[in-house]
C-alpha cells in the first residue's frame, strides 16, 4: 500500500459531510468569479497558480485531504454550540479561510525560496487578503473584543514566520509555544464562531486543543519534509533535535535513518493522544472522531512506509560496515 495514499486520502463522509463539501465548493467559485470581476487582468495567470498548487487534485478535493482542519474544527465548534452548522455563516468562516490560506500559500512559497517563480504574483496577496478580513468586519464592529484576538494571532503569526525563517535550529521546549503562534490564524475562525455566539468562555479549551494538534502536524510535515529539508540546509524541529541527539561523527542521514524517524513518529503520536485527550474534554464527539481518524491515518502511514525504512537501515548499515561511514550519497527513496 502506497504510505502516502494511505496519509492523505480525503477525509470521510462522516467528517467531511456534503453540506460542507457544497459550501466549500461554492466558495472556491466565489474566489474564482471574484478574480475575474475584480482582477481581470491577472485572474487568469492567479487562477492557474491556484490549480497549480492544489495539483493533481482540484482544490475542491485538496481541501478535504491533511489541510482540511482548518475548515472542520470551526465546522464542529458551531455543532457543539447549536446542534448544527448555520450554512450562511459557515460560507462566510470557508470563504475567508481559504482566502486566509491562499495568502499564506503565496507569500510562503516565496519566502521559503521553494517557488520563485511565484513572486510575479505578490500584489495579488492583497485580493486575498481583503477577502479573508471583510469577512469579519461585516460581522464585527472595530470595537468588538474580537480584533483583540484577530491583532494578537494575525501578527503574532507573521511574528513567529519571519522568526523561525530566520532560526538554525529549535529546541524541544519550543514547539508547543513556537507552533501556537506560526499557526495562529487558523485559530481566527474558532473566535469568531465563539464571539458570533456569545460563547467566549470556549475560546481557551478549543485553543488549547488546536495547540497540541498543531504540534502533531508540524512534527508532521518535519516528518515528510526531512530529507528535502536535509538537502536544502533548512532547519526544523525534528532535525534540530536530529543534531542534538546523534554521536559525534555519525552524520544527520545515518541517525534519522536509524532512530530519528522512528522517534519522529512516536512523537506525532504522543502529541495526537494529547490533542485526543483535549479534545475529550471539549465535548464534541465529531472532534474526537476527527483526532481519532488522524491517529489511523498516521499509524497507517509509518506502517505501510516501515519495510522501506528497514530497507534503508539495512543498506545503511552496509555502508557503514565497507566504508565506516554513511556518508551523504545516500538519496532517500519512497516507496
């Protein structure tokens, strides 16, 4: 079984609902006709990039795979408050998250020098970025407690990016902390759908789950990122952790081949069962079932990727018997 077909395979019904799948759908055409009314002069070369990004997958289908918590924990926050999702609000909470994203998206991938060719397409970040706080301000006077929290996790977010771009290496203590602020955003929704309801009092249980959450995913992408970040000299927590951790003279190859993924996959476990026992506590039975499939997902991913890793043990072991040495030719194969 293909292990990342197995971690990224869409989200299942029972999650990921069609009223949902209906409302995203819509406000992906929404972004779509609002570039060609608004922006007609770059919508074109801005509507491929988006096609480009979410590739081989319509966004439609992309959005419901890793990277659709950001649109569900908000979708089950308002089921806890009010039994079901108000569909009207929920278009506005979509639309504005993924306007949110397609932001990020952009100036990440020119930030992290992976897409250059993406910089042409900067002054669009203001289209995105309009969209994603109209949104809010047709809903919340400037007086509203809200922007309080909409200030802190909007620039705090762009805060800790610029500062962990800027970083050589992290420490253990500073994923929890570090990770809450450069996900932030994602947390703007949950208050709104807090503030929109006079439910205030849920903010600080619902954020602490997306904290421990959070950690999981980014230990996460470490995970699937590693070697390419190894090649491109960036830094990471599971790598940094990597440097730490391996003796002196093996090389950063050699030790996540032999015990840093492994310790990355238990990690990633061990912040799940965190965000499940949160979760717990928040009363939302979609929440748990959603922690819980992702705990599926993941322990499904490192067992159906395990014989290659053994694979790699063996031919590192190999190499370091003949020459003392793994040494850094060895090129990372998935299967």
């Amino acid at each position: 079984m293909n292990p990342v077909a197995v971690l990224t395979a869409p989200m299942p019904e029972y999650l990921f609902g069609a009223d949902l799948q209906e409302i995203l759908a819509q406000s992906l055409a929404r972004i779509r006709a609002e570039l060609r009314l608004r922006s007609p002069l770059s919508a074109a070369v801005t509507e491929a990039w988006i096609l480009r990004h979410n590739a081989p997958d319509p966004p439609e289908i992309s959005f419901r795979r890793l990277k659709s918590h950001f649109l569900l924990i908000p979708w089950f926050l308002e089921q806890s408050i009010r039994g079901t999702a108000d569909a009207e609000f929920q278009r506005g909470l979509v639309y504005s998250s993924l306007n949110a994203y397609y932001f990020a998206r952009l100036l990440d991938n020119v930030a992290d020098g992976q897409s250059p060719e993406d910089a042409a397409l900067l002054p669009m970040a203001a289209f995105f970025h309009y969209n994603f706080q109209a949104v809010y301000s047709g809903w919340f006077p400037r007086d509203s407690s809200f922007w309080n929290f909409f200030d802190e996790l909007w620039i705090g977010m762009a805060d800790a990016t610029v500062s962990g771009s800027r970083s050589a290496g992290f420490s253990d203590c500073d994923l929890e902390l570090a990770t809450a602020r450069k996900i932030a955003a994602v947390k703007i929704p949950v208050a709104a759908v807090c503030f929109h309801y006079g439910r205030e009092d849920l903010i600080s249980g619902w954020f602490s789950f997306y904290d421990a959450f959070c950690c999981a995913h980014e230990l996460l992408d470490d995970f699937c990122d590693c070697f390419a970040d190894m090649a491109a000299g960036r830094a990471s927590y599971l790598l940094s952790r990597a440097s730490r951790e391996k003796p002196t003279g093996e090389t950063i190859e050699s030790y996540m081949i032999r015990a840093g993924l492994e310790w990355g996959y238990a990690a990633i476990a061990e912040w799940l069962a965190e965000a499940l026992r949160r979760a717990e506590l928040l009363g939302s039975n979609p929440l748990v079932s959603f922690v819980r499939n992702w705990q599926e997902r993941v322990k499904g991913f490192w067992e159906a990727w395990l014989p290659d890793l053994k694979q790699l043990r063996r031919l590192a072991e190999a190499l370091e018997s003949s020459s003392g040495s793994l040494g850094r030719d060895v090129t990372y194969v998935s299967g």
